[in-house]
C-alpha cells in the first residue's frame, strides 16, 4: 500500500498534473498504521519557480481526482494539463477507451489531431488571454513521440480505471498528454485547463521572491494565531506551549 502511493503520487504530478514543474524531491511520512502524507517539491527550470505538492492519505478518495490537500508555488500558471480535475472527467474515461482501441487505430487519431492543434489553442485562447498562438505552451503541444509499448500493455491489459491505466509500466507524461489530447481535438470531450495551486505565499520571501517580506503582514498573521490560541478549547498546558511555540517563532522572524 505504501509503495503503491509512493510511487503514484510521484506518477501523478510529474505525470497526469502537467504544469512545467519536474519532480525532484520526494518524500513519503507513515505510521505504524499505514496512515501516510507525501510532500514533493518541483521545480520549472524555464521560470526559475519551485512548487510544493502535499498528499494526506486519509484524504485520497482517488489518486486521479482532486487528490491534493494542498499544492504551494509562487505563482499561478495560465494554463496547464490538468488531468486530476473534476473537470477533465470526460478526458479520463476517454483516454481509458482509446487504449481499447487497436494502436494501428491510434497511430491515424494521433496523426489527425496532430493538424487540429491550433484549432484547440483557438478555442482556449477564448477563456485564457495568456495563451499564445505562435508559440503553444507545453501542455498544448501533441507530443512527437510517444511510448508506444505502454500502448501496446494497455492495449493488453483493457484498464478499468483511469487510475488503472495512470499504472501501466511506460505511461508516462509523453503518452498521457497524446491521450488527453486526441479525446479533446477528436471527440471534443472537455478538459480542465486552470492550474489547481491551492495555496501561495502570502507573506513574501526571504529572498524577495515573489515579494520582499512583509513584516506588517507577518504581525498580522502572528496575531491572528495568537488569537485563536487563546480562543481554543486547549488544556492550560497545550495552550501555554502553543503559545510558546508561537512567541519563538516571533523572536526567530524579527530578533
């Protein structure tokens, strides 16, 4: 069970979530129960940003759908592939019945939908202005080459699930991206566009990225904390650690 989400998690936002941030750390905290969370941080070599996915497992209804409990960066991307939304469900059990079909059937749809791309750029640049026709972002380009031997397995295999298919040996982001392409270009199935970050920075960084920190924004927070410190149903004991914790992480920040 552990390895399985370890290594789909990692499949998954290298893979299904395709927003130009590469995988590069991973790591995967668990009890003696099975309860586990993942933390991994990419990074777009392009833009110079780094992103932080977090996975609680209790939480995980599907690996495919809406898995995240909460996704961290420094900005928002205009448009990514974004497979594991609600929205791209149409996209997910189209892409489970193309690998249904025979990969000779395959190799006409992707060459089809090879000469629609612009036609699919067209249609996004009318919901997203940042979408640049001459130049397709990453998410919108029909992949040149795609591993046609996890067709092949899939093709063997008949998944039942879009989770099913994600596994296959060889589905990686070259492939799934094809997949979700030809459902949208040929079928017209919808898929959603929107970067999920769920969270950013809000107080600045250290290092002036996004913004140079801002110490009024951080007594704002700090105070807020304190607040609902003193609000909460706590023991004496818990509340006056809680609260220590607090006042040096205040000392830490500003001397």
């Amino acid at each position: 069970k552990l390895i399985r989400a370890s290594r789909l998690t990692a499949k998954v936002d290298n893979a299904v979530l395709q927003d130009g941030y590469q995988i590069y750390h991973h790591a995967i905290i668990f009890t003696e129960d099975g309860d586990w969370a993942v933390i991994q941080q990419g990074m777009n070599p392009d833009r110079g940003y780094a992103r932080r996915y977090h996975w609680l497992g209790e939480r995980v209804e599907c690996f495919v759908v809406e898995p995240h409990s909460g996704i961290a960066s420094a900005r928002r991307e205009a448009i990514v592939l974004n497979m594991v939304s609600r929205g791209s469900e149409e996209a997910r059990r189209a892409s489970v019945d193309l690998v249904a079909e025979n990969p000779a059937r395959l190799i006409r749809l992707l060459n089809l939908a090879s000469r629609r791309q612009e036609t699919l750029a067209a249609a996004i640049s009318d919901e997203v202005e940042e979408v640049d026709l001459e130049r397709l972002p990453p998410a919108l380009e029909m992949p040149k080459r795609i591993d046609w031997n996890a067709i092949r397995r899939a093709y063997d295999v008949k998944p039942r699930s879009y989770e099913e298919l994600v596994e296959i040996r060889g589905m990686g982001p070259s492939t799934i991206r094809a997949l979700a392409l030809i459902s949208a270009l040929i079928y017209g199935v919808r898929i959603d566009w929107r970067d999920p970050v769920k969270f950013a920075f809000a107080v600045g960084g250290k290092d002036g990225v996004p913004y140079p920190v801002s110490r009024k924004t951080y007594d704002e927070a700090l105070k807020f904390m304190q607040q609902v410190l003193d609000g909460a149903d706590l023991e004496a004991r818990e509340k006056r650690l809680a609260l220590r914790r607090l006042l040096a992480l205040e000392r830490k920040l500003f001397g």
